[in-house]
C-alpha cells in the first residue's frame, strides 16, 4: 500500500518526466529521443558500458538479468533524481510542471510478461524496443510488491507515453 509520501514522490517524478519528455519527444526520431545517454540506466554497469556506445537493444531484459530487484528500483530511483536535477540545473523545471498527464498516458511494463521478439518496436516505430521496454527517459516509477521476494513476476516499470506517440 502506498503511503502518502509515496504518492507525493510519484506525481513529482510524473511531473519531472512530463518536463523532461514533452520537449524532446518526435515522431522522427522514436528510438532515440527519449533515451538521452546521460540518463542511461545501463551505463553504470560495466557489462552494458562499451567505450560510450549507447545500446538500445534487449536493455530491460538485459539489465534485470544481472540486478537484483532491490538494486534495479535502485538504478530507476538514481534515473528519476538525475532528471530532476539535470531539470533543475536548465532552470527548466518550475515553468514546465503540469498537472495530471499533459495529454499522455501511463504504460506499465513488466519484465518477466514480455516476449523479446521486436514485436512491440516494430509496432511503436522503435519506441519500445527489443526488449518490450518503452525509452529509459519515460521512466516515473519501478514498482513492485516487497512480499515476493527476488521474484519480478509482481514488479514492473510505470513509464509515460507523450500524447505524440499515443498512435503509435
């Protein structure tokens, strides 16, 4: 069950994540707009680190093989701060805050009920990718329930989809 402050804390990265994607979200360019390398969740860990290049295949799938669940709500939690901060260094934050979802939508992505086989990117022109998961930069919230355990079967990730790609 969520806590008051936990509420407070998602409308405040829904927030920072309507500031961050409205500007920079395009219909030219799906698979890498939203995946600004400086926000990279993978890039903190050597095994998806290659000398700068930003890989986009498979990184959900990837990147939960080698975590535990703790350290991946970990790795979204660092994501989420980052933006807030890269948001407040612009001076970009506090003119951009909207309320409710700006014209978008919430996606709920769950790692372990995908399929990996590029259906989704196909679909979504490459907004999702390989690896059923939507652009690291649309990230809001990792959920899950603490009662399962190392299981993600009740985990996922809560993303924000620009009213641009709701055609897609």
């Amino acid at each position: 069950m969520w806590t008051d402050e936990d509420i407070s804390m998602f409308k405040q990265s829904l927030a920072e994540t309507i500031a961050w994607c409205a500007p920079r979200a395009s219909l030219a360019d799906p698979v890498f707009c939203l995946r600004a390398s400086a926000l990279w969740p993978a890039i903190r860990h050597k095994d998806f680190y290659d000398e700068g290049a930003l890989h986009v295949d498979n990184t959900w799938k990837d990147f939960l093989d080698t975590l535990s669940i703790e350290k991946t709500a970990t790795a979204v939690d660092t994501l989420i701060r980052e933006r807030g901060e890269l948001l407040q260094s612009g001076n970009s934050l506090s003119s951009a805050i909207t309320e409710g979802l700006a014209g978008g939508r919430l996606l709920l992505s769950a790692p372990d009920y995908g399929f990996f086989d590029g259906a989704s990117k196909a679909e979504s022109c490459g907004f999702i990718d390989d690896g059923d998961t939507p652009p690291w930069d649309t990230w809001v919230s990792f959920v899950f329930d603490p009662t399962m355990g190392q299981q993600f079967y009740d985990s996922g990730i809560v993303s924000w989809v620009p009213p641009v790609y709701r055609g897609s």
